[in-house]
C-alpha cells in the first residue's frame, strides 16, 4: 500500500539555523500539508499546497516558513531561523483531492529538537 | 468550520463494540463529519467519514443523526491495538484544513 514518507524522522538543530523537512507524498496525489504537533498538544494545520502554490496557511505559518515542491516527488518544509518554540513532530499529508471527497494521507512525523 | 466536543477518555473491553460520540450542533450543510486515529505520536490515520449518512468500511461504522448534530463512531470488536486518541473533526467541502481537537483517548483493556 502506497504511503507518505518523511526524511529524517528526527533532526536537531540549534536555535537560529534552518531546517528543511522533506516529505514524499503518495505518488498520484495532489494536494499537500503540513501540520505540527508540540508534545501533549493538539495536531495543528500549517498550510495546504496544491498546483505549485499555496492555498491556504494558518497563523503559525509566518515568514519564517516555506514550503516548495522541487520537484516532482517531494515536498519541503522550510524553517529559515529556527526558534525554541519551534520543537514539535512535523506531519506532512497528501490527498488525491480535495478533502470533501477524499482522505488526507498522513506521513510517519519528523521530530524536530531546537536547542 | 464546525467545532466539535469529545469525552476526553473512554475505556473499552477487548472484543466488545467501542462507541465513540461527537457533537457538533454548529456543523454547517457543506461540513463532512470525519473521524483520524493517532497512535502515541505516529501520524494521524484516517478511519472514516460522511456527510449525512451512516457509512461503514472495514475498520469502522459512522452514524450521523438525522440532524447532522452529532454521531457516534463505532469500533465493532476493540483490540488492543486501537487504543488511540480519536479526532472527530467537521471540515468544510472549501477548504483541505483539518483542525483537530483534543479527542478521546480511548484506552482498550484486556
């Protein structure tokens, strides 16, 4: 069964650096996620992406996110100056469509650890 | 999009039905009624969904009431391995955001 994979499963960065979080989503899907989770906390939306540009994004995806689809397998998660606050398992998602008639995917989670 | 309401624990005995209820009195005509599993801290995992009427697949039965204001996901035999934290989340046909809550974290016993 086809499945969304994340690389790496947990990256540890210092405060200040970037990070890129990649995803591969399921092959024939196009539309993308990402959401986070900070540890005991609730699973949050960051953005939706779909035909090379994003469709939505919450209030946490500031300046300091970005998300690109390089190519035609993956899709990247950009932190360009990490911050403490930033630690959390990092979900990305694909849904062959829109999610009124079709699932989102969910893959595996990067942790991400700012020191 | 709609907000949902979730017992926040249940517990359930191995073999027997898990009912699992959702309120979402506020759901709007074009809001789906979808359920996501999430075990520990692995990524969430779709179980079902609908919009007016009852579904089933091989993993669960979703009943909606007529008034679309609440429903009840239903794990036919428990295992130990659907202990989880369950999301019922209401998203809009216009929008790929799902917004989670907190859940039910539903913890199955021998």
């Amino acid at each position: 069964e086809p499945e969304v994979t994340q690389t790496p499963s947990h990256q540890v960065t210092q405060m200040g650096q970037e990070v890129i979080l990649r995803c591969v989503p399921i092959s024939n899907h196009l539309y993308f996620y990402w959401y986070r989770q900070i540890l005991g906390q609730k699973v949050e939306f960051l953005v939706s992406f779909y035909n090379n540009e994003i469709s939505e994004k919450s209030e946490i995806f500031d300046d300091q996110f970005s998300v690109e689809r390089p190519d035609g397998s993956n899709f990247t998660l950009k932190i360009r100056s990490t911050k403490l606050e930033d630690s959390a398992m990092y979900f990305c998602a694909s849904s062959p469509t829109s999610v009124s008639t079709d699932t989102q995917y969910f893959g595996p989670g990067t942790r991400l650890t700012v020191l | 999009d709609a907000k949902t309401t979730q017992p926040p624990s249940m517990d359930c005995a191995e073999g027997r039905a898990a009912n699992l209820p959702c309120n979402h009195s506020t759901i709007s005509g074009n809001e789906y009624v979808y359920w996501y599993r999430q075990i520990h801290s692995q990524g969430p995992q779709y179980i079902i969904h609908g919009l007016k009427n009852n579904e089933t697949n091989e993993m669960a039965s979703l009943i909606i009431t007529e008034d679309r204001k609440s429903s009840t996901l239903i794990l036919p035999h428990a295992t130990l391995r659907d202990t989880a934290v369950y999301y019922c989340i209401a998203a809009s046909s216009n929008t790929g955001k799902l917004i989670f809550g907190q859940g039910t974290t539903l913890q199955v016993k021998p």
